[in-house]
C-alpha cells in the first residue's frame, strides 16, 4: 500500500508543472490536467483492493 501511495505522489510535481506550462497555451487543458490529477488522488486504487 505504501508502495502505491508513493507512486501516486511521484505524479504530482510533473503534473503540477505540466498544468502551469499549458496554462499560457490552453487554459482548458491545464485545468483538465489538474482535474485529472484531483481524480487520481480521489479515486481509490484497484491494485491496492487487490
């Protein structure tokens, strides 16, 4: 569990600064990305459920 947990939070700093790059290009899209990465975090795992 500890294993996936720290897998999801390796996601967040790319994520963060993909989202922030593709604000000055598309505001949609980086507000997509950071739904997504809202959703990642929410959402429970199906590996960890087993």
């Amino acid at each position: 569990m500890v294993q996936t947990i720290t897998a999801r939070f390796r996601l967040g700093p790319p994520s963060y600064r993909l989202a922030f790059g593709l604000a000055f290009v598309n505001t949609t899209a980086s507000l997509l990305v950071l739904l997504g990465l809202a959703l990642l975090y929410l959402l429970p795992n199906a590996a960890a459920d087993g």
